[in-house]
C-alpha cells in the first residue's frame, strides 16, 4: 500500500470514529436494499442526474469565458471552440449534454407511467417530476439562445410568442420575457440570468425534494 493510500485510509478512519459515516454510507449506498426485479431502465433517473452534475460542471468552464452581450456573445463561444485548450470539447459536452438529460427524463417518466409508480402515495413523485422535466426543456432552450446566433434570435422570437395565447396576460408575459417590445439585447442578458441562477436553483431544490419524497416512500415493488 502506498503512503498516499495509507494516509488517505488513516484520515478517513478518524472522520469516520468522530461522524461515524460508514453506516450511513453502507445504509443509503453500498448495501441499501433494492427489489430483485431492478434492470437497467431503473438507471434512467440517476443517470439524468449524472448528465445534470456534468452540465453544472461544464457549464462552470464555460462560464469563464461567455459575455452575456449581443455584440460579443458569439465570438465568446467561438473563442472558447477555437483558442481555448479542450475548450471546444467542454462546449460540446454541455451542448449535447442537454439533448441527453432531456431524452432520460422522458424515457424515466415513460417507465414510471408503464409501471404505474406513480399510484398512491407516490402521487407528488409525478408532480415533482413533471416539474423537473419542464425546467429540463427550459434550461435546454435558454442555453439554445446563448450562443446570440441567427437560430438563437429566431428560436428566442418564436420561443417568447408562446404566451402570447395565454388570456388577458399573454402580451404582458410576452413583453416581460422580452424586457421590452421586441428581442434586443436586453432579452439576452435576461435568458442568461434565467440560465445560470433562476432554473438550476429551482431544479435543484425540486430534485431534492424528489430524492427526500423517495427516500421516505420508497419504490412501488418489494425489497
């Protein structure tokens, strides 16, 4: 055993004496109990999950360098993809990242509807999730828009017309989104705030109480 490893086993084993983690791990990961029937379309959640922690990752890296301005928006990305080192994987990671988390929740959702897990009590399960695929979708389309390319601006023009149907409201909700009358800049910086405060902070607060509302009922088939 190298010194590294010993001193890593050491200092684990005093956390361990004083927090006492070994049972909770082994309890909620190494040896929790799952039904038997279990296959690997049980995975989708969690790898929905895996591909949301390498979006918040990648989408840290990008962050470093996008300017949130209509002027200098795209040539941020294409110095990103050009001149920084991995750059142009980071940026594609994240892009097609998107496309995958919103096809595992959808494939989670179509095998929690199939099973019918969503019966009593696990009705808010569905609820939440259903609240979890929604801000999915919208993450996916407000980082769409980002890149301020001729796709973005009409993906944002049409995108932002769609409450427009809704009654009484829908002009004011149109104008709000827009921060003004029509898509300018204003629009951008508004997208990107939504992007990388608003929606990750509600999906994360609504995973957790997903996780919680788990843990507590458990799954619909017996241990």
């Amino acid at each position: 055993m190298s010194a590294i490893a010993k001193l890593t086993k050491a200092v684990m084993g005093e956390v361990d004496d004083r927090f006492h983690l070994t049972p909770v791990i082994e309890k909620n990961l190494t040896r929790k109990w799952v039904p038997q029937t279990l296959s690997w379309a049980g995975c989708f959640g969690g790898l929905a999950f895996l591909i949301f922690l390498i979006q918040i990752f990648t989408g840290i890296l990008l962050l470093m360098y996008y300017k949130s301005d209509a002027e200098r928006a795209w040539d941020s990305v294409t110095f990103v993809k050009s001149n920084v080192p991995m750059g142009w994987l980071i940026q594609r990671i994240h892009s097609v990242g998107a496309n995958f988390m919103i096809a595992l929740v959808f494939l989670h959702m179509a095998r929690v509807a199939y099973l019918r897990i969503y019966r009593k009590p696990r009705e808010l399960h569905w609820i939440s999730g259903a609240v979890l695929l929604l801000a999915t979708c919208m993450l996916a389309f407000t980082g769409y828009l980002l890149p301020w390319t001729q796709l973005s601006y009409w993906g944002a023009k049409v995108g932002t017309e769609i409450p427009s149907a809704v009654p009484l409201l829908g002009e004011y909700i149109v104008q709000l989104i827009r921060r003004g009358p029509s898509i300018s800049g204003e629009t951008l910086g508004f997208f990107f705030a939504v992007h990388i405060w608003v929606l990750p902070g509600l999906t994360v607060l609504v995973m957790v109480l997903h996780f919680l509302m788990i843990r507590r009922t458990g799954i619909s088939r017996p241990l």
